[in-house]
C-alpha cells in the first residue's frame, strides 16, 4: 500500500500537508482532488474555507483567509495572512512534575575556576567594531591546520579546541541607545562565555562602541584583554600583537582538563534555521524529545529565539511554573508588539524567503513550529 501524498495534523485542521509535490487531480480526501499544484511541504484546502475565516494547523490558528478558499486550493500568502484572535493563557494549568532519570547522565566537561562547566576550550578574538574585524579572522587563521600540509600550530596543546574570530557588522557609526545596548550586551555575552579560556577585544579606535565603555557597562574589567588598531600602529602590527597574545596564553589556557561531571551542568539553547513545512513534524519534534531528556536529567534547554515564540506563547504560558512567569512571557510579546510599531516593522515579516518557499506562511505557524522543541516540560 503506498503511503498518503499528504499528512494531516490535527483533527480540527482544515488543511493538509503535500508529502511530496502534487500535481493538479491527486485525491488528498474522499471527494477532495488537488485544483493546482501543491508544492512539498505546503498547505492543501480539505474544506471550503470563507474570507475572514480561521485557519488551523496542528489544530491551531495559522491566520485567517484572505478570500474565499475551495477545497483542492493551495493555501498560501496567496490567500492566508495575519489576523487578532483571543489567547487563552491558562497559567500552569499543564504544568506537571518532572520524573528525574535515577542516575542522571555525565559527560566530560571543562571546570572553570568560578565552578561553571565548558564544554569546549576556546580562545577568543572579540571585535568592537566591524573595522577590526579582517584583524581578528588573520589571527585566528594563523593558529588555523593548513588543510594541504596538515601542520598544525595547535598540535602541542591537545586541550584548547580552537582560536575563534568573534566578528559583526556594526560597532562603528551607530545609534548611542538601543542599537548600541544590544550589541554591547551580546558582546559581553561572549566575553563571559564559559567555553572561552581567554578573550582578547580588538579596536579600531574611532568607532562609537568604545572598549572602555563596553568594558565599563558590561562589567570586563579584569575579563579581557584590549588591543586598538590606531593605538598599536595599524593592521599588521595589531595582527602581530594578537598572535603573541594568542601565543602567550596558549600554555594557560592548555592547562584546561576534563572530568566526569552531570549533565545538569548543561544548558542548550535552541534556534531555528533554514525552516520549513516539514520542520515541524520531523526534526523539531525530535528535539523536544530530547529536551525531555536532557531537562529529566537535570540539564537546562532554552527556546532563545523569542520571536519564534510570538503567536503561540498561550501554549507555553499552560506550561509556566507559575503566573508570574507565564506573565513575563507575555510581557516580551507586549514588547515585541511596541517594538514593531516603533520600528514600522511587523512581526509577520519574521518568516523568510526561504520560510516561505518551503511552505511557512505566517508567524503564527513559523513559532508553532518552533515549539515543537520545547517537548513537555
């Protein structure tokens, strides 16, 4: 018996998913025949579907026709777009005590001096600002393996992973207010990072994300090392510097062992990529299970794309400890909302070219997707 050409979801829903691409004629219901193509991953009508009416996917609203939908149609941005409905936030109402594994399981992780575990041994090259970027790629690419003679300048100290160029494209003229909060603060999330021995944090020297102040706000002092490229004498005696400072703290950060420690040391934050129709009922699915797993033993998974969270957030706020919590969630929804107004953006803009090629349509179905990684707890 061959298999369904398409896959539905939800009882509820009024629309199929195209296993593979259909061709105009293909039944995908009793009585229900594909008008048009249905490209892998997309939305197929079982029903007629008015204008203004709702739309489910995983029995969940996905937004709201735009016309008038007949079964057979391909639904898309064609004829499926955003809309206000009600959420029922319903606090911790499936909120259930997790069942911890008896004998959780370890793995060999890193013991920082303040008593965090890394799970990688890394040292890193920081940029304040996208003109010190090309500085700090030379100098990571020198302690890089030569991919034709196969020598490497790390081959002495086993335990550091890697030199990595931490790079991005701003840090120059910029705004002096949120602009510049979040890149200071995902900065000095790097620089704090357990995974790295040692930072260093390159300069040009004009740029509006001063190092002084990025030291000061995020509280670095004594965390890094600051190098500014009109300060030492340009590109290659800043390059030169960062590879003797590279060089100088190899044998330290060499010292780094390993050793069997819990896996509630970890913690996993989870993002999306490349999305589609497909991702989630096959691999985000797959990885709430295994954040089911890993938070059994004790371990920590977060759903670090916000965003990605807009729309469905009523179905995490079910799961929240506490209304408190739940209530924190809803707030950053609040500030997506202002944000977007602010900006003169909307959130619906959030899935891709890509998203939607591959059969993503709104937000709304984007972070349902999403979801799927969050498993049960």
């Amino acid at each position: 018996m061959s298999p369904s050409p398409v896959i539905r979801l939800h009882a509820d829903d009024a629309v199929l998913i195209a296993r593979t691409s259909l061709m105009p004629g293909v039944e995908v219901s009793p009585g229900v025949v594909t008008s048009e193509r249905i490209p892998a991953g997309h939305k197929v009508a079982i029903r007629p579907i008015e204008i203004g009416e709702e739309v489910r996917r995983y029995g969940q609203i996905i937004g709201f026709a735009t016309q008038p939908i007949a079964p057979g149609q391909h639904v898309h941005t064609q004829n499926l777009g955003m809309g206000d409905f009600a959420r029922d936030y319903a606090y911790g109402v499936d909120v259930r005590p997790t069942p911890n594994f008896d004998l959780p399981a370890s793995f060999l992780g890193i013991r920082r001096d303040d008593g965090r575990i890394a799970t990688r041994n890394y040292i890193g090259i920081l940029t304040s600002v996208n003109c010190s970027a090309h500085v700090a790629s030379m100098v990571a690419d020198v302690f890089k393996k030569n991919p034709f003679t196969g020598h490497n300048p790390l081959a002495d100290y086993p335990n550091v992973d890697g030199v990595v160029a931490l790079t991005h494209k701003t840090g120059c003229g910029m705004t002096q207010d949120e602009p510049l909060t979040l890149l200071r603060r995902t900065l000095g999330g790097y620089a704090r990072h357990v995974n790295f021995s040692h930072v260093v944090v390159l300069g040009l020297g004009c740029e509006i994300n001063q190092i002084g102040g990025l030291m000061q706000e995020q509280k670095l002092a004594g965390r890094l090392r600051e190098m500014q490229i009109q300060e030492i004498g340009g590109t290659r005696k800043t390059t030169e510097a960062g590879v003797a400072f590279v060089r100088e703290v190899l044998e330290d950060s060499n010292k780094a062992t390993r050793e069997e420690v819990s896996a509630s040391e970890l913690i996993v934050a989870l993002q999306c990529g490349g999305s589609d129709g497909y991702s989630g009922i096959s691999a985000n699915p797959a990885l709430g299970v295994a954040s089911d797993l890993l938070v059994r033993h004790g371990g920590t998974v977060i759903l670090s794309e916000t965003p990605e969270t807009y729309g469905a957030e009523h179905l995490l706020t079910r799961r929240a400890v506490s209304r408190e919590v739940g209530e924190k969630l809803v707030g950053l929804m609040r500030w997506w909302d202002a944000y977007c107004e602010r900006e003169g953006a909307e959130m619906n803009a959030n899935p891709s070219p890509g998203n939607k090629a591959g059969g993503l349509t709104t937000i709304l179905v984007t972070s349902l997707a999403a979801m799927a990684k969050a498993g049960s707890t």
